[in-house]
C-alpha cells in the first residue's frame, strides 16, 4: 500500500512534468508487484501477479490504440493490477474514470469549450459508424490539446487513495 502510493506519486510528478510516465518507475512497480505476489500468495502469486497485469492491459490497451490514453496510463494500471488484482483493479479504474471525467468537465468548463469537444467526440464516432472502422481519436491543435487533456495519473492517485480511505482493501 506504501509502496504503491509511493510509485504513484512519483508517475504524477513525471506525468505532470513530461507527459509521459518513465517506463524505469513501470519495470519497479511490476517487479515489487511480482515479488508481493510470492510473498503473498506462494506460487499461486504468480498467476495472480500475471492474471492481474494482463487483464488491466486488455482493459486499457484499445484506449491507448486510439490514443485517448497513453501506453504509460496502460502499463501504470498493470502494475495496480500486478498488486492487487482483477477485482480492486476494475473498482479502482472505475473509480479514476469518473474522476477523470469530473476533471475533464472542469478543464472544459474553465476553457469555455464544452460544446466544441462534446461535437468533436460525436464526430468522432460519426466517423466510426460511417466507415466500420477504428480511427485514433486526435486532440485536435496543440491549443486544444492543452486545453482537453489530462494526465490520467492524477485521477488514478487520487482514485487510490479513495480506495485506501474508503474499502477494506486495506484494512
């Protein structure tokens, strides 16, 4: 739980800076969720460690095709998902997703281009309908881009730490 409010916190401070979530802080994570695993759960660990991992990827991996997250969102919920598997991880994502929109409202709202992202998302699967086929979801102008995305990792740490106040995963 420590360890993984730690990891956390580091990935918002990179994503927050960079962008970008270093894949050093992913290969910790996956290895300290690994070994938690073991520890835990004897050689059952593994199943659970690689169960954990692969199901939070097929989750996130085709938002990250279509470029509305990015591999570094993906892998960090891997490695929540090598912690503390599929259950919590499922809960703990639902949990960010809804935090994630109330932060995108607000960025939306604050920018004053509510309507123009909420046309650009029905386009968007316009598109998708018309033509049958995956497109990647393009933020438009760098401008727009600052003005509409976010960094997933905050709302996961703070999704964490929802988790950690108020479940018994932790108690």
């Amino acid at each position: 739980m420590l360890f993984t409010g730690m990891l956390l916190s580091i990935a918002i401070v990179y994503d927050w800076k960079y962008y970008r979530i270093p894949n050093w802080l992913i290969g910790i994570g996956l290895t300290v969720g690994f070994c938690y695993q073991i520890i835990v759960n004897g050689s059952h660990g593994v199943l659970s460690f690689l169960t954990g991992a692969f199901v939070c990827f097929l989750i996130m991996f085709p938002f990250s095709m279509l470029r509305m997250f990015g591999a570094g969102d993906v892998k960090l919920v891997m490695v929540i998902g090598s912690f503390y598997g599929v259950s919590f991880t499922i809960k703990f994502l639902v949990v960010a997703f809804i935090i994630g929109a109330a932060i995108s409202l607000g960025k939306m709202l604050k920018h004053q281009n509510l309507g123009v992202r909420l046309q650009y998302l029905a386009n968007y699967f316009y598109v998708i309908c018309t033509t049958k086929r995956l497109v990647k979801y393009e933020q438009g102008t760098l401008q727009q881009q600052e003005e509409s995305v976010i960094r997933f990792s905050i709302p996961m740490g703070l999704a964490f730490i929802y988790m950690l106040v108020r479940n018994k995963y932790f108690a």
